[in-house]
C-alpha cells in the first residue's frame, strides 16, 4: 500500500478537512496527516494516523517512515524547512497565490517594508523567505484548487465533493454569505448597499414582497460590525444575521445547510505578500469548496469569469434572482458524488507517485 504524508502545520484546515474527507476509507494509500496544534483542533479527525507537528518537528517525523508522496498543504512561511522537504522527498505543493510564487526574490524582499514589517523580518530572517522559489522550483508538482487555474505547470487537485445535498424547508428566503466579513476580500459595501435597496423597496406599494434574511457567515470586527449594527437598527422588513467572535465549524454547517442559496460578493482583486491576486484567474476563493460541499447554487459578482454550471452571476434585481433560484435544482450528485471524487484523487495521486 502507498504510503502519504499530508502536512498542514500553517493556515489551511479547511482544505486539509476536504481531503481526509474524501480520503476516508480508501484502500489504496495510508495516509498519516502532520498538523499543528492549531490546524488539528480545528478538523474532526483524531485517529492514530493524525499527529500534532510543527516545523522543529517535521523533518525527524518524515523520516520515520519511508513515503511515496509529501503534500505540503499551505507554503506561506516555514520556506527553509520546506526547502529541505521538497529536496529530499517526491513532494507536492499546493498553491494557493499564483503570482506570489512567481514573484522575484528582489520582490518578495521590497515588499517586506510595504507592510507587517517585523513579521515579514522574521520570514526572512528565521524562516528563509528567500527560499520560496526553491521549493516550488524543487517540488515534482504544484497543484490548484480550481479546475480554471489548471494549466501546464499545475494539475488539478479534486477533493471537493457534495456532502449535503437536501433542500432546506425554510419559511422565510435565507441567503447565506460565507466568509469572514471583511472589506479586504468580499465587496461588503456594495451588499450593505443592496440590502438597504431591499428594504426601501418594502415602502413600495406594487412590490412583491418576499420574507428573507441574510446571514453574514463569518466574524465581524472593526469597521464592518459597526456598519451591521447600524444596518440592523436601520431595518424593519429584513432580518440580518452576524457575528462578532469566530464562527464555530458546527455552527457554520448548520447555516449552510439551511441557506437556500449562496451570495458570493467577492472582489476581483486582492493581495498577498503586497502582490496583487486575482480570483478565478490566480487565485481560488474557498465559496467554491463550500458551494460544493453543500449543494447549494451561488451567486457571484459579473465580473468573475466561471465555467462551473453552479456559480451564476449577479442579476440587477437580486431579490428576485434570488426568490427564482430557491426552487432551481442542480444535480451536484451528478459529477460531485464522493466516489467519482475519490476516484479522481486516487489517480492523480497515482500520477504523482509514479512519474
């Protein structure tokens, strides 16, 4: 049997969720997963093939055992000690900021000073920031999220399937936003915009008047729960729902399993390491993972270019977009099931050990 290493000691659970997901019960490949304390008490999986690591850690674990394949789940600091992973071992990375991995050295140390300045110094100092083209250089693969970001120098990595696929029996129009509610990545502006839009169109005599509520589906904090709280008090005929402290797994599976669509607001530009990404062009947004896994059709801005059947784009009277896709159905069983998915991944991951 194959073995694997999958290693999230950084940022992305979620993502490392999926794929033990998917993986569950597969016959093919034993899998051991090398989290951090912070990633591990944030997925649901505790048996014995699941171990707490960190980057003083990881190198004598890996040597432990003889892998066919290391996948390194998030590549964001930590660039010495994956430099040496990706030396040594057939390794696979994850991409998650194309042009990040593109961007010079003499880039990458400039951009040091535009921002975060002493946790940037301590990538470069203690980490060795400047080893980040090494290891995309050195690594047999990088892969991506998102079939739209496939291309020669990345293969697709499909661990997303629809795990719930019920429609919910809502007596009132839920439309669930998911992600933290910030500025930097979601056009929360223009939502506030639309809502109050949807609210004054109540005080219309012809109107159609449609029962919904929003759920803001991530933590709010400065400037944007300010604006909710203020949004809130301003409303009579639309419910909003939001958060202020971290929303817990359980409680965010339970909203969108009850979300009779998904608004999407995201922008078309945002940044990383002060370089700018591009959603759906180098960049993937995490709403397509959940549109997935919970079966539920999403609408995104007009701007974000998508071939999935599944993202539909912003119609100029949401309300009514809205209220028509409630009874829309969509087959995500059709391509989505667990099984077609797996069998996917067990291929590529084949592919990965053997060339």
């Amino acid at each position: 049997m194959k073995k694997i290493a999958y290693i999230e000691i950084d940022t992305h659970a979620e993502i490392a969720q999926s794929f033990m997901d998917v993986m569950n019960g597969t016959g093919s490949f034993s899998i051991d997963y090398f989290f951090s304390k912070r990633v591990k008490d944030q997925v649901a999986e505790n048996g014995e093939n699941v171990f707490i690591s960190d980057s003083s850690m990881i190198l004598d674990q890996l040597m432990l055992k003889r892998y066919d394949l290391i996948i390194i789940g998030t590549v964001h600091r930590y660039f010495n000690t994956f430099s040496t992973i990706a030396e040594k071992y057939n390794t696979a990375v994850i991409v998650h900021n194309i042009n990040f991995i593109r961007t010079s050295n003499f880039s990458r140390f400039k951009s040091i000073f535009k921002k975060d300045r002493i946790y940037r110094l301590k990538l470069l100092w203690k980490e060795g920031l400047l080893d980040a083209s090494k290891i995309y250089r050195k690594a047999r693969k990088l892969l991506v999220l998102d079939e739209a970001l496939i291309s020669e120098n990345f293969n697709f990595l499909p661990i997303f399937y629809t795990k719930y696929s019920e429609k919910p029996q809502n007596e009132i129009l839920t439309v669930v936003i998911p992600g933290g509610v910030s500025q930097k990545r979601r056009d929360y502006k223009k939502v506030f915009l639309e809502i109050k839009k949807i609210e004054d169109l109540h005080h219309h005599p012809d109107f159609k008047k449609v029962p919904i509520q929003f759920v803001f589906l991530g933590k709010a904090d400065h400037a944007e729960l300010k604006q909710l709280a203020d949004l809130e008090h301003s409303l009579q005929h639309v419910n909003i729902t939001y958060f202020s402290e971290r929303v817990s797994s359980e409680n965010f599976e339970n909203w969108m399993k009850k979300a009779d669509i998904l608004w999407c607001p995201i922008q078309q530009e945002t940044e990383f390491f002060s370089q700018k990404e591009i959603y759906g062009k180098t960049k993937m947004t995490g709403n397509i993972g959940d549109s997935i896994k919970f079966g539920k059709l999403a609408v995104f801005p007009q701007n974000y270019q998508s071939a999935l059947d599944f993202i539909l784009p912003e119609q100029s009277d949401l309300i009514q977009q809205f209220d028509e896709l409630k009874n829309l159905k969509f087959d995500f069983q059709k391509d989505y099931n667990k099984k077609t998915v797996r069998q996917k991944l067990e291929n590529l991951l084949n592919s990965l050990i053997t060339t």
